[in-house]
C-alpha cells in the first residue's frame, strides 16, 4: 500500500515523469491497480490525467 501512496503522489506533482511506469508495466499487478485508484480518488491529480489512468488498469 505504502508503494501506491507513493505512486499516487508521484503522479499528482511530476505526472510527465511518473507516467511511464505505469505504460511499462513495471509495478506487479495489485500496486499497479491500487495506485491508478489512489490517483483517480485524488483532488491533485487533473480529470484528464484521471481519464488517461482509467484506461491503464490491468
């Protein structure tokens, strides 16, 4: 869980940067999931960024 919290932050303050982790597929499935949820619960995180996300989970 910790690891997706930090996911989730990372996308809210550097998304450019963090975003290709998440298009590699480099996290295991569940914090990969979790994470894309953290974000699309987040106030920090834009609804067009939340949309691009949506269509990320695995």
């Amino acid at each position: 869980m910790m690891i997706a919290w930090y996911f989730e932050t990372a996308l809210a303050k550097q998304y450019d940067t963090t975003i290709s982790v998440f298009e590699k597929r480099l996290l295991d499935k569940w914090t990969h999931n979790k994470a894309i949820q953290k974000a699309r619960e987040s106030y920090r995180v834009s609804d067009e960024h939340k949309e691009v996300l949506k269509g990320m989970k695995i």
